[in-house]
C-alpha cells in the first residue's frame, strides 16, 4: 500500500530529524522517501516540511496534520497486521536477545502484544547486559544501544537519534539539591553501570559553543544489571545516567525528573541486530517494524515530558 507506506515514510522523518536515517530504517534509497514525501505534499495541497541542506523542519500545515497522521497510521498499521494475519498467518520462533532494562520493562510486554496480533509466534528470550553473539549463541536478532563493534553485522535502526538522560527522584533532589550543571555531578551521589570489569563513571556532555565535558563521577552504587541502576534511582539513591527509553515511563509518571536540560548527552541509538541480512525473515522484518513503532511512541512521550 503505497499511501500507507508514504505516511510511514513522514512520520519517521519527523521522528528522526533525517531522510536519509528513514531510508536506512525501511530499506530504501534517499532518493525514494524524499519522492514520498513530495507525493504526499502533492496530494495534500500543503508544504509539509521547510527544506535546507542540513536539516528538515516541519512548517505550521506540516505540525497540525502529524498531530492527526500519527494515530490514524497507526490504527492503520495495527489493522493491515491483523488483515495479513489473517490471511497469511505469520508462525515460527523467535529467538531474541535484549539488555535486562530494555527487555523487561519494555520489550516483554511490546512481545506480548505482538503475540497476541500473531499467535502462531513464539518467542525465547535472552536478558543480559552483556552483548550476545549472534553468530555462536542460538539467537535471531538482539536489541542493543549502541552500533556493534562488528562491522560484518547488520544494525537495522530502530531509534538513530536516541540518547542518555541525566536524572534523579524528587526525594533525592529535595535531601542533596539540584545540580544546574554537569560540573556538580563531582559532589553528587552517583549510580553507575559496570560492563565486564569496567565501571562507566565517565559522563560525557556536550554543550554549543562549548568544548565536551566528561565529568568523573562518585559511584555510590554500582551494578551489571541496567535495571538495578533504574531502580535505585527511583529509591532515591543517587544520580543515574540512563537510556531515556529505560526510563520514559518514570519520566512520565513524575517518578525521575530530568537534569541539566540544557546540556547535550551521549548519543545511545537502539538496533536491532542481525548476523545476517539472509537472516532478516519476513517474520522478524514484521517484528521490527511493530518495534519502530513503539519506539517512535517512547520518543514522543520523551518530547512531551521534555517539553
């Protein structure tokens, strides 16, 4: 469906700031997706986006008819799921492999609905902050921050622009104040991840006009486990430097509040990776289009609890 895939198409440039980033995610030349959108401007009658070499912004027409695109090509895609599912009914096991924040607390219930559209499915998943091998381990695909090291992988984007956020609960701002700049952090109670043997209490930040700053940490409390750093950070014990999907919904419900708004952090875009594109099904190519766009729904409640 043509129409469909040009809405996809609009909706994931806004997500991604990016023509190129949106060809990457679906599979498609630059030059494909900016001829969509030149369709879609066509049809409508309207200038969607203000065009310049180095970014896209969305014009006033542009804004109002994401604000009624974005639901309705989601219904949209959720029922031609359920069409093709019942004519062709995707089956077969999935194999995945996530990290433990990542995967608890958001991918087990995306899998559970996905299920419940393709109930032929079956899923066995792996949930470790360590990176799987998806040559040697038994897994299809693992969701990762970050691009792998390996450059004979596949990284299918799922969230290019994602990034860190600096954060804290509001009973730990009211016992040790606010930090207004990284500068602070120094003095601040910190918690922190540890990779292998490695402890990341290296915060990087960015700011314009200004050189990077990475601030070196005092880590009260640290862990392997991505989800435990979360759960401190709600308890009150200390600053955290997480993913901002790991704690989007915290944001949102006023249990984490963000700091230094102002400051640039650390880039973290999610992949999915496979060993292979001849691995890439039409069952986990059905997958991460349903992922993209849950995805794309944590980033707008990130934009909504920054603005």
């Amino acid at each position: 469906m043509k129409a469909l895939q040009d809405l996809d198409i609009f909706v994931r440039t806004v997500d991604t700031g990016s023509l190129s980033a949106t060809a990457r995610a679906l599979d498609l030349t630059p030059a494909a997706t900016s001829a969509a959108l030149k369709r879609l401007e066509a049809e409508l009658g309207v200038l969607l986006f203000v065009r310049s070499t180095r970014s896209l912004r969305l014009t006033e027409q542009g804004e109002q008819f994401l604000e009624q695109c974005r639901p309705a090509l989601q219904a949209l895609q959720q029922v031609s799921q359920q069409l093709g599912a019942g004519e062709q009914a995707l089956r077969g096991t999935l194999k995945l492999a996530a990290t433990s924040d990542f995967g608890r607390n958001l991918l087990l219930p995306w899998l559970d609905e996905f299920q419940n559209l393709h109930p032929g499915v079956d899923i066995r998943l792996q949930l470790s902050d360590r990176m799987a091998n998806v040559y040697s381990e038994p897994v299809d695909a693992a969701f990762r921050y970050g691009k792998p090291p390996d450059s004979s992988l596949v990284a299918l984007p799922l969230a290019p622009a994602h990034r860190r956020v600096l954060c804290a609960s509001p009973d730990y701002l009211a016992r040790h104040g606010m930090p207004e700049t990284p500068h602070e952090l120094a003095q601040h109670d910190c918690l922190c991840f540890m990779f292998g043997e490695s402890v990341h209490d290296r915060w990087a930040f960015s700011r314009q006009n200004e050189a990077e700053l990475t601030v070196r940490v005092k880590a009260v409390n640290v862990s392997n486990d991505g989800d435990a750093v979360r759960r401190w950070a709600v308890l009150g014990k200390g600053i955290a430097y997480k993913s901002r999907f790991d704690v989007a919904v915290d944001l949102a419900e006023g249990r984490l509040r963000v700091l230094c708004p102002d400051w640039t952090t650390e880039a973290a875009p999610l992949f999915m990776v496979l060993p292979s594109r001849r691995q890439f099904t039409p069952l986990l190519r059905c997958l991460r289009d349903f992922i993209g766009l849950r995805t794309a729904e944590l980033e707008q409640l990130g934009a909504q609890t920054a603005a």
